[in-house]
C-alpha cells in the first residue's frame, strides 16, 4: 500500500451485542488475525494527536481502504462486522507502547445517509471503554468513503 490513511473515529454504540465479552468491539488477540495496514508508525492529526499505526479485520476491508485511497473505488460498501482498529501510542513515534484504541465496527449491511450502520468506541489499554456518539460529526464528511475516514 502506497499510502498511509487516517482512519476514523467513533460513534454510540445501540446494542453491546455486536461487541465481545467484555463489551468492547474487538478480542484482545486481535493482531493474530487482523490486517495492518499501516506502513509506519505515524502521529494522527485527530485523536489527542496520538501516534497511531491501523489495523482491520479483513484482507477484504484493506483491499477496500487501499481502492478507496488510490481512487479506484469511489464508493466502498464494507461488509458488516468490518472493524477498523487505529492503535494509538501517547508522544510515542515507535509505536511501543499501547495508550488505548479508537475502533469502528460496521453493523448493520448496506449504506445509509446518516452512518448510523457504523458503531465507534475509545478503548483504553486496560479495555475499559466509552461508546462514542459525537464522532459522526466529523465522519459525516466521509460518506463518500462508507463513513470512514481516510488522509493520504
């Protein structure tokens, strides 16, 4: 992947139903089965400016990240139980250490005019958790893009 992306931010969660056990949106071992589509260890813009390295749960979900930001597809339609991962590191340009995730997880199939079909968490190292509402306000940009976020 050529580019590095930004990705996302959070909304309220409806139902802890699409969540794990202990109601955050992804399994603690997640890196054995996800994707890491960061290239290198960047600071984010967003977020506290963290720095911050991007995990999904898909080679499909990166493969439609990569067509997205390469403009080759213009319109993704992730599929549902897609998760978006942005590990983020506090003053930390090795990416070492872990201070908390930010995740996205697709709910519901389909596109939607409100991204409500998305649901978004702040999930800090010792996975305690706050379900996020105000995030669509900057993702309501990114409807093009299925509601995630994306900066080259």
């Amino acid at each position: 992947m050529k580019k590095m992306m930004k990705v996302f931010s959070l909304l309220g969660l409806a139902a802890l139903g699409v969540a794990c056990g202990d109601g955050v949106l992804f399994d603690e071992d997640f890196k054995s089965s996800f994707v890491k589509v960061s290239t290198t260890c960047e600071q984010s813009p967003t977020h506290g400016n963290d720095h911050m390295q991007v995990w999904v749960s898909s080679q499909e979900v990166a493969d439609l990240i990569a067509a997205y930001a390469d403009g080759s597809n213009t319109a993704p339609d992730y599929p549902v139980d897609s998760i978006l991962i942005k590990e983020q590191y506090a003053g930390d340009d090795t990416c070492s250490t872990v201070t908390g995730w930010t995740v996205s997880k697709k709910i519901t199939a389909g596109r939607n005019d409100d991204g409500s079909h998305w649901a978004y968490q702040r999930v800090e190292a010792d996975r305690s958790f706050t379900d996020w509402a105000g995030c669509l306000d900057c993702h309501r940009g990114y409807k093009a893009g299925d509601f995630v976020a994306y900066s080259p």
